[in-house]
C-alpha cells in the first residue's frame, strides 16, 4: 500500500495515508522501521478479543498493542510499535484529532522502547532540559521564557527519552518532538512564532504556536531535569529519591502501567534519574514579563553554574 504522507517526531519516522501536520514533515527520510497509519473499516480481531485484553481508561491493552477512542470521531489500534490503524466513527472531522499525537504517539513510542515523559524541552548549550511539573505549574510559559532567551525548543508536553542501556549513559538522548508548543494568549502573542492559532478543546484556552526558535538536532543529550513545585527544595535531588520524584510525570502513567514492558519503562526512568540532575524549582507566580524574565535568567545562570 502506498502511503503518500512522510512525518517525523520522537526519533520515530511515520508514513501515512492521511497528512499529520502535528508532526515534522519528512518527505525525504528513509526509514527501515516506519510507523505506518492507515485507515480501515473495521478492526479484525476486535480488540477486546486480542490476547491478554484488559481495559485501561477509554481503551484496552493487549499483549501486541493498544485501542484507544476519542468519543465518536475516531477509534485507534495500534500493534507492536510498527503499525497503527485508524476507524472513523460518526463525528470524523476528516483530520487526525489532538490524543493521536499525544497518547497514541507516546504509547507507541513506549512500545519501541523509549520512555515518554508529561514535560517541557529546551536546548540549552547543545544539551537538553526538561521541565516537568503539575498541571498549572508553569512547565509551558518557562519553555518560552527560556526560548525568548535563546534556548530553542525540543519538545513540549510529551518529551520522549532514549534511554542507553549501558551503565554510563553517555548516549541517553531527548528526542525532537512536535514542533508546536501551547501557551496561554498573551504569551503566544509576544513570543516570536511562525504562527499561533487557538486550540478549540482546550479548556484553559491555550493556544498552538510554532515558534521560530527550534533545535534543530535531531536527538540532544540532556543537561538537567526541573521539576517546577515539587516541594523538595531547589537543589538536586540524592540520588535515591530523584527517581521517586521523576515517576509523577511519567506521561500517561495508567497506560504505561499496563503495557507489557512496564518493567523495562521503570528500568530506564530509574537510570534516567541516576544519570541527569534533577532539581526542583519553584512553580510560576509571577507572571509580569520583567519577572518572567528575571526567572528564566536565574534557570539558565543554576543550570550553567
């Protein structure tokens, strides 16, 4: 079957039969090991009746894949890493709706092996930061404090790590994910973009920028991990507790719980967490820009002190 669209994101090459704009365009990449994206009429077997099928939130796990819906509009299943189907319900809009390139993509880079993480990503000096912390913490308006700063974006929201399984981790990479990034109006205004458009579902009433300021590396080592207002103080944490506070803000924990390799996620999220510093940082407060841009100056003089 031919597949027309080309798309990269998380060190993942994706061919489908239907355009993904949440995702790098890649029309000229080669790939051994594409994710393909194609539409069916129908899933066979169903689901339910895979082996090993157990429900987890709106979806199932079973032992080769995933189902997962979003209402009426769209059912996926997603098998072994490699293949993702998709069925149109009765409210299909005729595009891919947001979940696919959030917790379908997670999930089925989970999958691969890597490990998904609810953060923020910034390069900083070549190397990569991330920004996890609770929802309302501020992980987004940091990410483009600092980007306003120099430090382009890598990924935001679901940061996906390869994790080396040798014992030093020196080719522990964060990978470039979606190049979009969603802000609160007033600070998508001011940042510059390529452009920014309201995001109709979201209930804070965010926006989706493109920010001009991107990596451009295609996997960046990282440098650090802030975890805004954990509560932990703001220095690094020992080495026995920072993966007890890493495991929080793994991305779409539930699920991750139910796959089959959970063991291997909590294995690299354990050697992630011995390998890279994680801090703890205040949560946003202020929000005039002459604070926003004391804050992010005081990230970068900690992270390059």
């Amino acid at each position: 079957m031919d597949l027309p669209y080309r798309a990269r994101a998380f060190g993942i090459d994706w061919r489908s039969d239907i355009p993904l704009p949440g995702f790098d365009d890649a029309t000229d990449v080669a790939s051994d090991r594409p994710v393909v994206v194609r539409r069916v009429a129908d899933f066979d077997p169903p689901p339910s009746a895979r082996p090993g099928a157990r429900a987890v939130n709106r979806g199932t796990v079973f032992d080769t894949g995933i189902a997962i819906g979003w209402g009426g509009e769209v059912d996926f299943v997603m098998t072994g890493g490699d293949r993702i189907d998709y069925r149109p319900g009765p409210d299909w809009t005729g595009a891919i709706p947001a979940t696919f390139y959030s917790t379908v993509a997670a999930l089925t880079a989970a999958w691969r092996g890597l490990l998904p993480l609810h953060a923020c990503a910034v390069e900083l000096d070549g190397r990569a930061v991330l920004i996890a912390g609770a929802g309302g913490a501020g992980k987004s308006t940091l990410a483009a404090d600092l980007l306003a700063a120099g430090a382009p974006l890598i990924a935001d929201d679901l940061v996906v790590v390869r994790v080396d399984p040798a014992r030093v981790g020196a080719r522990d990479r964060v990978l470039r994910g979606r190049p979009t990034i969603r802000l609160h109006p007033a600070t998508a205004a001011v940042l510059d973009t390529i452009d920014a458009w309201p995001v109709p579902e979201d209930p804070r009433g965010k926006w989706l920028a493109r920010p001009r300021a991107r990596s451009t590396a295609d996997a960046v080592a990282p440098a650090a991990i802030l975890i805004l207002g954990d509560g932990h103080g703001d220095g690094p944490a020992p080495a026995q507790g920072a993966m007890l506070r890493l495991f929080p803000h793994l991305f779409r924990p539930t699920w991750l719980d139910a796959l089959p390799m959970r063991a291997d996620l909590m294995r690299d999220l354990l050697r992630l967490s011995m390998r890279v510093p994680v801090m703890g940082f205040p949560a946003q407060a202020a929000t005039d820009p002459d604070s926003r841009r004391a804050r992010a100056q005081a990230v970068i003089a900690r992270l390059r002190g």
